[in-house]
C-alpha cells in the first residue's frame, strides 16, 4: 500500500464489530473514515469462531459467525471507508496542528481528525496447551479453534476450557461427534447460563476438576491418540482415548501499544475507561467495543454495536460542534436511495 497522506476525519482502529459497525455509521454521519486492521481479514474475534452458532444479536435470527463477517463487511463498505489491512497501530501522537499522527508496524503514517479505538481487547494470541512439544500436533488433531465442524462428526472429543468457546463447542459438536468429553479445571462453567445447562442435560461427558496433563502420540507420531486427564486436588490420572483435542484456555491478548499509556489515555485492566459517550481521557479519542470500559460496558456484539453509534457521534460532534447529535433516520440518507434490498 503506498503511502496515503489524506487527514481523515475518523480513523477506527480495529476492524472487529465495533470498527465495522463504527465505518458504516461514520459514513452515514458523513464523515470521511478509515479503518485500520492488524490482521489481513476483517472480523475481528468472530474469526475464531466462523462456525459458531451466534443467538443474540438482535433482529438476527440464528446465525453462524462467517455469515456474521460477511453481513458486517458489506454493511461497512455502503460509505465506502479505506480499509488498511495487515497494520498493527503501534503509536499515536497529537501534531502541533490539533491532528493525529498514527504510526504502524509497517512504518505507515496516517493522518486524522478524530480516533476510534475499536481494538477490543486487543491482538488475539490464544493461550497455549503447556505441554511440551503439543505444538507438533497443531497441525494435525490438536485445535484452539475450530474451522470446519464436519471435521469432527462420528469422532471422539476432547474439550479443554471452562468458558464460553468450551462449552458452545461441546453444544455445537454433542449432536455429530461420536463422543464429546469436557474437561475444566473448575467445577463451575462461565458460559452463559442456558448454553451451560444445556451442555449438562446432553450427553457430553464433563470432567471436573480436572486439567489435561500430557498427550500420547499415535505410532506414527502424527497426532494425538491419547490424553493423560489429572484431578486437579487428588492428581489421580485418568487416560482417554481420544481423535481431537479442542483447547479453550482464553486468549493473552496483545494491546501493548497502549502501555506507555499514550496522549494519557487512562487504561485499567487493559481497558479503557470512556464516559458515557464513549469519550476516553485523551480529547479526540474515543472507544467502542470490548476494549471500552464504561458502567454499563456489555462486552458483546450488541453492545459494540451501540458503542460505535456513539462513538461516532462523539466524533461528530468534535469536529463540527453544531452537528446534530445523533443521526436522521437512516432511510432519509441519499446512499439508500441507491441501495435495493
Ligand atoms: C469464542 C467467543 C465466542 C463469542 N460468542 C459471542 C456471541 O455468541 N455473541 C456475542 O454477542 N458475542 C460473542 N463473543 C464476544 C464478541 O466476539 C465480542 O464482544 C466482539 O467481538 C467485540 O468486538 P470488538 O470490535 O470490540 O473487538 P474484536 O472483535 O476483538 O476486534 C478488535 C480488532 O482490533 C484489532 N486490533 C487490536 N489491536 C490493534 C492494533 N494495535 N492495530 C490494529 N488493529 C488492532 C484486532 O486484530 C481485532 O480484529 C464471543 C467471543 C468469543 C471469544
């Protein structure tokens, strides 16, 4: 990508739900924006579960998280954003002129008006099975995500994790697998509630409190034939045979661009405190999504959604002072009228 000097009005950076959604209002807003993604495909975390089942967005019925992708991706192109792919923002710095000055991996500079941290919470590193020399087999039978759900029909399966991937993998594959067994090592589940029940009244078989504590490989050391269960208070050990391994141990996001807290962003817990606005400490500067810490903060894909809305009209409002507050309705903006449904 060559250099683009343009000084838009609003740079998102993050092309997750919050980005995306945040491009397409920004738009609407008129607004000139840009989004900038550390990875070479937009989605954000709904690129680690493609193939889950999604419930709870509202006016969406059941829909699985590629569709999801898709559907956010052509909502955020009706304004037509540049979309800087394959950048990592690693600073942010205010010019002398009052304009951002955004720096990236790639020694890219981008200019704006405004910012919208849409980073959720942050650049996914997904937590590793500590076993020595597990990785060999993440090639083969040992997954952190998982792709392609027929991969695993009439095939045994062992889930590793206690919170919401486990327990949506184990509701998700309970019908097609041979056999699903769960293994956590707590008793209690954090998945929601309904999910979690469901899990328990079906037949996957759940294993607590117990941790995966090593992996045997086939003869022909190419993946994954048995895994060594341990209790996690008595250590008793318990093997099962096994055709996949799920692990679902969390993430250990990267945010480290945020850590010399710049322009005084106030971060706490690797979140950024924003008002009710979503306007951080830094003017100018303003968050939605996961990464956004708030009272009434829902680290969700509903609440990314209202999140950007407000975040762009923050933004709005910084650059123009007497702008409306909110948007028209959306069906009064001329982009529609050559939108057919
Ligand atoms: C397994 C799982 C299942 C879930 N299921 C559901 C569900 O069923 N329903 C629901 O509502 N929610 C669900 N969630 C939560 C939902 O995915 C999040 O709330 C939502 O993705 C938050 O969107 P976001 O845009 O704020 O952040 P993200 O989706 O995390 O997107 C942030 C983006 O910012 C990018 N980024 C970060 N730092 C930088 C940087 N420095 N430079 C450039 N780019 C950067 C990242 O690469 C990422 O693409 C689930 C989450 C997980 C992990």
């Amino acid at each position: 990508m060559v250099q683009d000097n343009t000084c838009y009005d609003v740079t998102i950076i993050g092309g997750g739900p919050a980005g995306l959604y945040a491009a397409f209002y920004s738009g609407m807003r008129d607004l000139k924006t840009k989004v900038i993604e550390h990875e070479k495909e937009l989605g954000g975390k709904i690129n680690v579960y493609k193939e889950k089942t999604i419930w709870d967005v509202g006016g969406l019925p059941p829909t699985n998280g590629s569709q999801l992708i898709s559907q956010l991706i052509d909502q955020s192109s009706t304004f037509r954003p540049t979309i800087a792919l394959g950048e990592q923002v690693v600073d942010i710095q205010r010019m002398n002129n009052g304009l951002f000055h955004i720096t990236t991996n790639k020694n890219r500079n981008h200019y704006s008006k405004t910012i919208i941290l849409a980073t959720g919470y942050g650049i996914l590193r997904q937590a590793k099975l500590n076993i020595e020399g597990a990785e060999v087999f993440e090639t083969s039978n040992l997954h952190y995500t998982v792709t392609n759900l027929e991969q695993f029909r009439q095939k045994h399966v062992v889930i590793s994790g206690g919170g919401n991937s486990a327990v949506d993998w184990a509701n998700e594959l309970e019908p097609m697998a041979k056999s699903v067994t769960v293994v956590h090592r707590r008793d209690q589940f954090g998945g929601h509630e309904t999910f979690v029940a469901r899990m328990r009244q079906s037949s996957v078989d759940i294993l607590t409190p117990y941790a995966i504590d090593d992996v045997k490989a086939s003869p022909d050391g190419c993946c994954i034939e048995q895994v060594t269960l341990k209790h996690c208070e008595n250590e008793q050990c318990h093997f099962q045979e096994t055709d996949a391994v799920i692990v679902n141990h969390g993430y250990q996001p990267d945010l480290s661009f945020l850590d010399h807290h710049p322009l005084g962003l106030q971060v706490e817990e690797r979140r950024l405190r924003t008002s009710p606005q979503m306007e951080t400490s830094a003017s100018g500067i303003f968050a939605a999504g996961d990464i956004s810490n708030h009272s009434s903060s829902i680290p969700l894909i509903a609440g990314a959604f209202t999140e950007a809305g407000l975040a762009v009209n923050a933004a709005k409002l910084y650059i123009h002072p007497n702008a409306a507050r909110y948007a028209r309705v959306s069906s009064h903006n001329d982009r529609f009228k050559t939108t057919t449904v």
